[in-house]
C-alpha cells in the first residue's frame, strides 16, 4: 500500500496529503479548482519548509515528500493507479456520491475508497459503488498534522479487512484511531458540533462577547481551543453543511444558530476568509 490519492485539496484535503506525503507514501492531491490547487501546493510546500527549519522533519524528508506530492486536477490521472482514495470535498451527499461512482469506475478493484466526512453515511455512500466493502469513513481532525486522532466509521458491508488495512495505514500517518458504530456525526462531529452551536447561540443572545465565551471554555472546562475559535478554524460553511445534515437526521437539538446562517450568508466563513467570529490578518 503505498499510494494514497487525496480528492479534494481545501482545508482538510492539504492536510490530508501533506501528512501523507511525511509519512512516505506517494500522495496524488485532486481538486477541481485549479487555483485552489495551486493554493494548497504553496501551502504545503510551505508547511514542510517551516516543519523542516523548526527541526519537526529532517531535510531528507523534506526532499523525498515534496518529491513524492503530485497536484493533478484531472480525477482519472489522480486515482488511478491509488491504493487508498480519501475524498474530502463539501460536505454534500450528493456530491460525495457523484465522486464515489467516478472513482469505482476509474480505480482498480481492490481500491479503498474513504470519505473524511464529518457526518455522512458511509453506508449510503458505499451502496453506490460497486465496491461497498471496500468503502468506509476516515474521519481525520484540523488540523491534520497536529491532530491525533482517525475516527474509522465502518458502513453496513464494509469488511474486517478493509479495517484492518486502513488501521495500518493510520499507524504509518502516526496516527491513533477509534472504531465508531454508524450514526449520524459518529462521536466527535456530533458532540462538538453542539457545543458550537450553543456558544453561536450564546453570542447571539448577548450573554457573553466571543472572546470571553471561548475563554471560559479553555480556562474553565479545559478545552485546548474555544468553541467559537474552533468553528472560525473548521469553515463557517462547513459548519454549517455539517449542522443541516445533523438537524435533518437527529432534529431539534442540532437546529443551526440564526447567528451561524448569518455570517455564512455574508461569506464570512471563518479563518480561510480573513473573518468569521474573529477577524484574521
Ligand atoms: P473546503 O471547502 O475547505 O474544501 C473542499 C474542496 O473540495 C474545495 O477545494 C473544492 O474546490 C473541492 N471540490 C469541490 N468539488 C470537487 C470535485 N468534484 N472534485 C474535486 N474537488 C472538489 O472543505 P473542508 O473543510 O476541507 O471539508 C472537506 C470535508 O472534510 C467535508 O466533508 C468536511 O465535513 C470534512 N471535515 C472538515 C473538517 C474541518 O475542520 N474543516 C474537519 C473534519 C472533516
């Protein structure tokens, strides 16, 4: 198993593929917009010159990685000759879907196809493809290089050996992993997304300004980030495609903030648009 394709090349797709690439598989990264592509290459290219000056890779490493990225816009190029294929577009059902049925038609047979949704199915995913057994849901964390965890979610047909290879990729990405039954937004999506949403619903009816509701989550309940920076950090938009889906399936509970419709509907979208519930330089 050595080659990863990577589809989609946005916030989580280029940390997907930068982490591959450190870890020494050869790392196809696809996107459909070239200029994002080409965005997400200075990125990388940039992260692993910053990880190589800090001391975290060693220049050998840095050489064989950038070596071993290929930037392809054209799918079939990408994932052709792919072992593993790990799709990180929108989050949206149908195109998730409409990529999964070009992908069993373009990669060879024993592929894996995983899906770094947040929420999905990857039951409903699978059940497109003629392969099933070989689709399941790799759910990594922002950002990628710096976060722990793969949250592995298993489809109704996906096989014990599809897990178990999958396992082993994420050991080589350093990685730990969690086996999730299937269940809208698994663990982390689910827990996390309300939370956020109640710090959105805080915000929005004055009870604290944004730095003070982030700061009593991080000093007072321990969490490393605050709720609100957290979102800026995820995508406003993301957010709120992982909310919708989760209201949908879960109800009432999960109902986006009036504040998070808001900001998306005025293309503040977070840190990847300079502002979001902070500003960004
Ligand atoms: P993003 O909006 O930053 O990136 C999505 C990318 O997909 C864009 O670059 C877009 O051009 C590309 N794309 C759209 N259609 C395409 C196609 N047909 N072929 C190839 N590329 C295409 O989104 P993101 O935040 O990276 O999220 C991607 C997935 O990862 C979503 O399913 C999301 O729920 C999940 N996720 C996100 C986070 C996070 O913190 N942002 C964390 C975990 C999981």
């Amino acid at each position: 198993m050595d080659i990863i394709t990577v589809v989609g090349s946005g916030v989580m797709g280029k940390g997907i593929a930068y982490t591959s690439a450190i870890s020494g598989f050869k790392v196809f990264l696809n996107d459909i917009n070239e200029t994002v592509l080409e965005k997400a290459k200075q990125d990388i290219y940039g992260l692993l010159e910053g990880s190589c000056q800090k001391g975290f890779i060693s220049a050998e490493q840095l050489a064989t990685a950038k070596e071993n990225l290929v930037f392809e816009t054209n799918l079939e190029s990408a994932a052709k000759d792919a072992d593993l294929v790990i799709e990180a577009v929108l989050e949206k059902i149908d195109l998730k879907i409409e990529i999964f049925k070009k992908l069993d038609a373009i990669c060879r047979p024993d592929t894996i196809l995983a899906t770094n949704t947040s929420t999905m199915s990857p039951t409903e995913i699978g059940a497109q493809t003629a392969r099933p057994d070989k689709v399941i849901a790799m759910h990594f964390f922002n950002p990628v290089h710096k976060m722990k965890l793969i949250e592995l979610i298993r489809g109704l047909e996906t096989s014990d050996e599809t897990v178990r290879i999958v396992k082993e990729i994420s050991e080589k990405l350093n990685k730990e992993t969690v086996e999730v039954n299937e269940f809208p937004g698994f663990v982390t999506s689910r827990m996390n997304c309300l939370i956020g949403n109640e710090a959105m619903n805080m915000l929005m009816e004055g009870v604290a300004s944004a730095e003070d509701i982030d700061k009593a989550i991080k000093l007072g309940l321990n969490h490393p980030m605050g709720p609100l920076e957290l979102a800026d950090l995820v995508g406003l938009d993301t957010r709120l495609r992982n909310m919708e889906y989760l209201y949908q399936t879960l109800g009432e509970k999960y109902r986006p903030s009036p504040i998070l419709l808001k900001y998306v509907k005025a293309g503040r979208l977070g840190k990847k648009s300079g502002s979001g519930f902070y500003h960004y330089s």
